[in-house]
C-alpha cells in the first residue's frame, strides 16, 4: 500500500485505536459495568480533539447506572471510568445500552442502540480479524520463500483494502467511514475521500473531526490541482519542440565575450545542453556527459552548453573546474535565459539533441541514454 499519502488524521486515529460503542441524542446511555460499582461514568464529547465531560453518573454496587445525554449532533463520543474509555458514533435520536467488565470497557459484552455504532462494530471485528490474519501470515512467510502464502497474503490485503473502500463509500454520511478511510490512501482515493468530505458537511458540518478530514482533502485536491497543471505546463513545453523539427535557433554569449549561434554547428550532430554552475544534478551528471562526449567528439559529435547562469565568474569556474571540453553560451539570464525561454526549459539539466540537419531527433536524455543513442548513430 503506497504510505505517501496513507495518515488521516492523527488524532481520530488514535481513536481508531481504541474498541468502540455509543449512543446520545436527547436519549439515555444504560450501563453495567461488572466490578465498577462505586465509580464514576462520564459520557463525554470532544473539542479541539480533548473530551469535555457532557454528563455523568456514580454506578451503583452492581455496576449499573443511566447517564441522561442531553441532544447532540452526529459525531463521535466517548464514554469514560478512570482511565478506561470506549468511543462511540451517536446521533442525538440514539439510545444506548452497554454491558461490559471493569477494566474491559473497551470490549463490551454487549452495546445496542446504535446504528452507527453497529457499524462500527462490524468494521472493528473485520478489521480485528484482518489484523489477526495478517500476522500470522506474515510469521510464517518470514524466512521463507513460499510463493502460496506470499501470495495469500498479497490477496488478503488487496481484499480488505477494497472491503475498506466499500465501508466507507456505504457510510459516507456516517462518522464510522472515517474509520475506513483512514486504512486507504489518500491519493489513490481522492474521488472517495472527496465524496466522503461533502456527505459528512453535511451531516456533520460542526464536528471536529470532520474539519481535520476536511482540511486534509482539501489539501490533497489542492494538490492534485497544482499537479494537474504541472502536467499540462509539460505537455506544453514539450510540445514547444516536436520531433523532427528544426530547432530554433540559438546566439549568445561565449565565456570570452563572443557571439556563438547554434547554426555554426550544422553538419554535426549537437547536444543542447542547458546548465548552470548552481545546479547540482548538472554538476553531478557533467563528468557522466563527458565520457560520452570524449567518445564520440572525432565522429562528429558536439556539445552546445547554454548555461542559465547570471554570474559570468561562477560560471566560468565550473566550466574549468569541470573540465567542460565543449561549446559554451549564455547570456546569463538565469531562468531568464532567452534561449530556455524558447526551448520551454522549465528544470534542469534539460538536453536537445539535433542532427546534422538541425532537425531534432530527442528530447531529455541522460549520459547513459545518450551513448546509446550515439551509438546508433554513428556506430559503438
């Protein structure tokens, strides 16, 4: 499962953590908490991700007592004794009944009245029973090479993952989908996590958990956006060169102060390369390109650096300081450089290759990619 963008919300998650049940609304929460006689029960909601106590009540000898919940909004609720606690999804026309052993309140005998948290229930115990599986299977493939568990195991996760998905889509005006989300990726998901988000504004617009899950989709869809037009900016750029076209010409600027043009270079086959002494990943790939160009500079093989410079001192130092054998030009312009401008270089370091026509024949390649281009050419 891809973890890039696998986290929900922090908070709610450590509620995910925690065996659930509920009810409230205006209505009654019944308890029978075995071994808890005497203690104190408080039915509590939560605000800026802390409980704040709603209501409370001292159980009886036995354990039994009803706190009085007053209307409340669909949300998540938590019902406490000591340090014990049990969370619950409630709308405020639930009751709730719930029968449990102290220092068990997280794993009732019983809850009824809700069906939120009838739900949530039923995710719990496939998520438990998931968990469970995933372990024993993931012991006993440690070690080992067996291609039947291994791909038990591949099988099992993508089921539950697509078991998630349907939760959560079946509940989405429901607190409980949250649940599910928060074992999907976000990414992978958007549409979901999107159809979610406006179910809950719905029917949940004030909660505090639903404007963390908010938030972070909006981020996501924000940032799907920002990629989106990403994509499209490339795609157009590299449109600005198709193959087998001529390419534009270039007339700039040599480190000792002469006018060099692209054209001069006709009858070889040229490497544009756009540089810049600050870019690391051009330094790092200069003395890879450098192999390359020493291979094939007497068959008729030539390098057109156009650095996007704006200091001519540095950038007559890395070409020292690198050794660079080949043509340079720049009109130190950084990324403002007229010739990048043209050629729609939006990173670097960005490479053109054109043959001897001035035709050019491929786009972005790298020292490695280069060669064997090269080699097709002009023969290794």
């Amino acid at each position: 499962m891809n973890t890039m963008i696998r986290s929900l919300i922090p908070a709610f998650y450590g509620l995910f953590l925690i065996a659930c049940g509920g009810s409230g609304g205006g209505r009654s929460m019944d308890l029978r908490i075995v071994g808890a006689g005497g203690s104190t029960a408080y039915f509590d909601r939560f605000e800026n991700n802390r409980p704040i106590h709603v209501d409370s009540v001292k159980l009886d000898a036995e354990g039994d007592g009803t706190i009085r919940v007053p209307s409340l909004p669909l949300d998540f609720y938590r019902i406490s004794i000591g340090q014990e606690q049990l969370i619950v999804a409630l709308d405020s026309a639930e009751s709730l009944k719930v029968e449990a052993k102290a220092g068990e309140l997280n794993k009732p005998s019983t809850i009824t009245g809700s069906t939120h948290t009838d739900a949530l229930y039923a995710f719990y115990a496939k998520a438990n029973a998931y968990d469970e599986e995933r372990e024993r299977l993931r012991t006993a493939i440690a070690g080992t090479n067996d291609t039947a568990l291994i791909g038990k195991f591949n099988a099992m996760n993508a089921t539950f993952y697509e078991e998630c998905k349907a939760f959560a889509e079946t509940h989405a005006g429901s607190p409980v989908a949250l649940t599910a989300l928060g074992k999907l990726n976000m990414q992978q998901e958007l549409p979901l996590f999107k159809q979610v988000r406006e179910s809950l504004r719905k029917t949940m617009p004030s909660s505090g958990f639903f404007a963390m899950f908010r938030d972070q989709v909006d981020r996501m869809e924000q940032q799907e956006i920002a990629i989106k037009l990403q994509e499209e900016e490339q795609k157009r750029l590299s449109n600005l060169l198709p193959i087998g076209t001529e390419a534009p010409e270039i007339r700039q600027q040599t480190p000792d102060g002469k006018t060099m043009a692209l054209t001069e270079l006709r009858g070889k086959v040229v490497l544009i390369d756009f540089w810049a002494s600050w870019c690391r990943p051009c330094r790092f790939e200069n003395p890879n390109v450098k192999k390359v160009y020493n291979k094939y500079a007497k068959k008729g093989f030539e390098i057109f650096g156009v650095s996007l410079d704006r200091d001519h001192a540095s950038w007559v130092k890395a070409i020292k300081d690198d050794g660079l054998p080949w043509k340079q030009v720049s009109d130190l312009g950084f990324w403002n450089n007229a010739a990048a401008q043209e050629y729609g270089v939006s990173s670097i370091p960005f490479t053109v290759l054109v043959d001897r026509e001035g035709r050019i024949i491929e786009k972005g390649l790298r020292a490695e990619q280069l060669d064997a281009r090269l080699a097709e050419l002009f023969g290794s």
